[in-house]
C-alpha cells in the first residue's frame, strides 16, 4: 500500500510512522521518501488498520 503522509516532515517522523507500522505488523516491508511524504508498505494488515494506528499517533494518512 502506498500512502500520503503530509505532517511527515523529519527523519524523526519517519522513525515514529515506521515504528507504528511495525507495532501492526513485525515484518512488514517500509519505504518512506521523506521528500514526497510517501510510505510505501507491504504487509499483511489492512489498510484500515494502518490508517487508523498512524492517526492515533498524530500521522494522518491518505492512501495513494
């Protein structure tokens, strides 16, 4: 899945998405390109949760 995040603005943010991310899914697959504000992802979860789970941790985020 492949997802806008537009309040990702530092390598801080991206650890912390990263972080949320793997806290729904261990082994899940993360590309983040700071610069677009995009993460890449492939994992098992749905969309759903991720949405949900970075919300929750102030990551608002649009699916691409």
């Amino acid at each position: 899945m492949k997802l806008l995040i537009v309040n990702m603005n530092c390598g801080g943010c991206a650890r912390g998405v990263t972080a949320t991310i793997h806290d729904i899914d261990p082994n899940a697959k993360v590309d983040i390109d700071l610069a677009a504000k995009v993460v890449n992802i492939t994992t098992i979860a749905n969309v759903e949760q991720m949405t949900a789970a970075l919300e929750k941790d102030g990551f608002p985020a649009q699916v691409q």
